[in-house]
C-alpha cells in the first residue's frame, strides 16, 4: 500500500496490518467512529487535530514496508 497525504484514513484503517493502532495513537478513537473517515485524508486528519502530518505519514509508511 503506498501512504500519502491523501490516503483517506479508511483505507489505512480497513487496508493496512497496524494502521489502526497509528491512527490511534495520533488521532484517538474518535475516528472509528467518525462517518468522515472514509473521506478524509492522513492530512486532513492532521490539519483537524492540530498535527503536521509528517511524523504519521512517517509510521505508516514503516508499517506498510514491513
């Protein structure tokens, strides 16, 4: 899976072993309950929470080598 800025969140979370947990640990729980996950991008996502997205992109893309 190739991880960029503009991954939607769901496809990290339904796509890729362990994304979930990133998500988690950078956005909460309120994502997998939010509908706009399925929208929204790694940026976003980020941008909503105050974040840069670089160091998420980054454990993403680690997982998705591995």
């Amino acid at each position: 899976m190739e991880i960029s800025p503009d991954t939607l969140i769901g496809d990290i979370v339904r796509d890729l072993p362990g994304g979930e947990e990133v998500i988690k640990k950078y956005f909460g729980n309120g994502c997998f309950t939010c509908p706009g996950m399925n929208m929204e991008s790694v940026s976003f996502g980020a941008m909503m929470h105050g974040l840069e997205p670089e160091p998420i992109l980054r454990d993403l893309r680690e997982l998705a080598i591995n």
